[in-house]
C-alpha cells in the first residue's frame, strides 16, 4: 500500500461530490456618470477672448460674440456698425423696398366661412306654423329642424314655442338614465363643472 496516500488528509482522498459550473468572474466597473465626474468635464475654461485684457474697458459693458456663419448685413445689429459704415445704407435701402412691395394692410384674406347675416323675413303665420308642429309631434320638429325650414336660429324658435311637459319629462328621463351609467371620475368632472359655474357670478 502506498504510505502517501495514507499521509493525505481524509477530505482530500474523497472524490468530488459535485464541481461549480463554469461561469465568467463578475468585475464591477464604475460608470462615468457619477456627480463629480459630470462637474469635472463641466469645468471648461473659457475662451480667450472672453477674458479681460489690457485693452478691455474697465466699466461694463456689451459683449457682441456672434456665432461664425456667412457674412450678412442683415446679422449685424445698426448699433454696432460706424456711423461711416456703408452697409447702414443698404439695410436702410432693403428696408424701403420691403415696405413698399408689402401687400396692402387693409385687404383682409377672404372669410372661411360665410357670414351670417340676420334676416327678417318672418311672418305671423310663419309663428303659428312654427309653434303648431312643435306642439304636434315635438320629438319629429326639434329646435334645429326647424331653425333650418324657416332658415332662422333654433334660440328664436325657442323664444317662440316651448315643448309640453311630457316631452320634457321624458327628456329628464333621458338625461338621468345616462348619468347614472357615469363613473366617480365623471361624476365629480360634472359636479365641479357645476361648481364653477355657480361661482362666475360671484366672481370667486
């Protein structure tokens, strides 16, 4: 018997119960996106030209530093050109031909829509006729049908004839049956709709 194998420990002679899978060590890395990394690319130096030299004015003062582009006279403002300078005449000669081919100011662009105009061309018996079919079948002859018969607004056909109490109630009946199919969020949008509303007249 080999007396090196009885030298070893008991745990080292024993096969292995199971092994670890193979798996890739986890590193940790540090993003850049750390507060004092962000503030250090922050801290750029400013340009040379906007630090104060020995021919800088003391007192305060306009920096004009445009950003490079082409060359226009309409970029550079009147206030930083000389009194000499010639590009003065040229915005001023541009400006002229600008107002003058400008279109007319009191031409207006045609209306989108046609405008309403009131007409009065309603008779006593145009009332009557309106009032008759409204009282006869109200639910036929609303407001906008016969605002568009007689041609005239369905408030003034609402100024002439109401309809009868049933049609109202039934109406009611309408309007109830459909508010309580509404949910809490509607109901309390409807409440403070109502809310506001009450309170314009009492300029809250």
């Amino acid at each position: 018997m080999n007396v090196s194998l009885l030298a070893r420990p008991a745990a080292r002679r024993l096969p292995p119960l199971f092994s670890w899978p193979s798996c890739p060590a986890i590193v940790s890395r540090r993003h850049e996106s750390s507060a004092r990394r962000t503030r250090k690319k922050l801290r750029v130096a400013p340009d040379k030209s906007f630090l104060p030299s020995k021919d800088s004015p003391q007192q305060d003062h306009i920096v004009f530093n445009p950003p490079s582009s082409a060359p226009s006279v309409y970029h550079t403002p009147l206030k930083f050109l000389p009194k000499e300078d010639q590009r003065r005449e040229l915005y001023t000669s541009s400006l002229i031909s600008d107002i003058s081919d400008a279109p007319d100011q009191t031409t207006l662009p045609p209306a989108v829509s046609k405008p309403y105009e009131k007409k009065y061309h309603l008779t006593e018996k145009d009332f009557e006729e309106i009032r008759r079919l409204r009282k006869e079948d109200p639910v036929q002859w609303t407001r906008s049908k016969l605002a568009k018969k007689f041609e005239c607004s369905q408030l003034f056909v609402g100024f002439l004839c109401e309809a009868s109490r049933e049609h109202k109630a039934k109406e009611e009946l309408k309007t109830d049956l459909v508010k309580s199919r509404w949910g809490r969020k509607r109901r309390e949008a409807r409440d403070d709709r109502t809310k506001r509303r009450e309170s314009w007249g009492r300029e809250e």
